[in-house]
C-alpha cells in the first residue's frame, strides 16, 4: 500500500467538501490511486510532481463517486503526458509508449 501523507488526505477532503470523518477510507482510496498511475506512468514524488498528484487527487475523485470505469478515457492524455514526462526525467530518451 502506497503512503498517503496527511497534507495529500487534507487536500483531497477539501477539494471534495468532505467535513465528516471516514479517513482510513480516503487513505485507502488515495493509495489505490497513487499505485494505480505509478504503475501506469513510472515512479514519481507526488510531493514533487503536480501533474501526478493532480491525476491521483481525479482518479481518487473517480473512484470515491463509483465512476472509475471512466477515469482511464476520461485522463489518458494527462497519463500520457505524465508517462512521457516521468521517461524523460529518467534519461530514457529511447522510451516507447
């Protein structure tokens, strides 16, 4: 399971208007997000990265709505972006995606 810092729960809550509490589900949901957009794009520091945390704060969005099934259609452009992006950081100029 992925880590999920405080200040990412935080973020996610409020961008949702969530006042009540269910954090161990937030944080469970952010960390499927988290695992889900590493494994499609390559590591990355979501503390760093902003298009990575954005797409693991809409993914988490999707799922926390039960509408998952569209977030891959909906975000492929952005994932795409952020595979590249993360591939050249790497120094992996030859990558193919």
């Amino acid at each position: 399971m992925e880590v999920v810092t405080p200040e990412l729960l935080e973020e996610f809550k409020e961008r949702m208007h969530i006042t009540h509490d269910e954090d161990n589900n937030l944080i469970r949901l952010l960390s499927f997000s988290i695992a889900d957009i590493k494994f499609k794009c390559g590591p990355f520091e979501i503390e760093k990265n902003e298009i990575a945390r954005e797409l693991v704060l809409e993914r988490t969005r999707y799922t926390y709505n039960d509408v998952l099934e569209y977030f891959n259609s909906n975000f492929l452009s952005q994932i795409n972006s952020l595979a590249m992006s993360i591939a050249f950081e790497e120094g992996d100029a030859d990558a193919t995606i």
